[in-house]
C-alpha cells in the first residue's frame, strides 16, 4: 500500500494525474476513496502518441516512441539516451545537486515533455528554443532572473511552470502572443512586480 501511495504521489508531482472535481458517486461515497483523473495535457499528449501510424505486426513504425527517466542533468543528452533525438517525455530524477546543462536535452527535438523540477536550475538554456514540439516544461527555481526570449517562439506549449523562481525579476515582452499556452504557474515568483501587457 505504502508503494503505491509513493507511485501515486510521484506521478501527482509530475502533473500526470490530478485530484479529481466530479462529485463521487453513490456506491463510493461512504468509503475512503480518494479519485485521481489524468491531466488534461498529459491526456492530449498520450492521444497525440497513440494515433502514431501502426504497421500489420502491431509495433510503432521507427524507433517508437521514448520516455526517458534520467537521473543525471549535467550531462549531454546523447551520453544518456541511446535514441535521444526520438524522446518524446523526458524527465530528471534526484538531480537536486547536479546543475542543468543546456546540452542535457538539446537534442531531443521531438520532446512534448520537459520536466527539469529535480534539477538545480541556475539559467534555463537557449537551447529550449530549438524544442519547437514542446507541449509541457515543468522548470520550478530558476536562479536567474529572466527565462530566454526563444520560450515565446514555442507555438505548441500549453504548460509553462516556472514556480518558486524567486530571482525571477521579469517575463519576456512577447509572452503574452503565445496563443497555445493555457497554464502559467508564477506561484512563490515573488520578484515579478509587473506582467507584460
């Protein structure tokens, strides 16, 4: 029990499951039933994956699609990952001590889903720019004090948290035309005095 509370608790942080806001029904309403639904966004993308075309024998066409746990940030993609440019999820583990390089995921061009919040984040790399499928950054405690202009050029993201970046002073102009972005976490961002218009 005490497992899957942990697997449940690890995948609640990750934004791959909610709490969810339907009302219970009648049969669990007098039990200690606690419902979960998955994101909205995690959903999106778990559909975008399944409609990849199928061949007759059943498996993906090409290398398939890739999800990647990696428990070192300070490290090039490629020294990681052996098909790193197929990854579509990636996420660091336990990097809390190990600082973000920009080359970790530089080439993980197809990435939906990029969760750096293990990581220590001094400044997030230029090089997020060039992830032009990016659907979800997860990048909480940035130390720097302002996030690359390059983010606003990501047409497809719809989820951008930046939370508990104290140092954070200010966003970037443009941000405010990124027409797909549908979640913006600010939260503990106590240096931001004023959003862009």
């Amino acid at each position: 029990m005490q497992l899957c509370e942990k697997y449940v608790m690890q995948l609640l942080g990750m934004s791959f499951l909610q709490y969810s806001k339907t009302p219970m029904n009648d049969r669990w309403r007098d039990k200690d039933v606690t419902v979960f639904t998955m994101h909205d966004l995690v959903h999106d993308l778990a559909r975008a994956i399944l409609a990849d075309p199928v061949n007759n024998k059943g498996s993906v066409v090409g290398n398939g699609c890739l999800y990647a746990f990696l428990t070192d940030c300070s490290k090039p993609l490629q020294l990681s990952a052996t098909s790193s440019a197929n990854i579509k999820a990636l996420h660091f583990l336990d990097s809390g001590k190990l600082e973000l390089r920009g080359d970790a995921f530089s080439l993980g061009t197809c990435l939906r889903v990029l969760d750096l919040s293990e990581c220590l984040i001094r400044k997030l790399p230029e090089s997020v720019g060039q992830l032009k499928l990016l659907r979800f950054i997860r990048a909480p405690r940035i130390r720097d004090q302002m996030i690359p202009n390059c983010i606003t050029e990501l047409s497809e993201l719809n989820y951008l948290n930046l939370r508990g970046s104290h140092n954070l002073s200010a966003l970037p102009e443009s941000i405010g035309g990124m027409k797909g972005l549908m979640h913006l976490d600010l939260s503990g961002c106590h240096g931001i005095r004023e959003l862009p218009k």
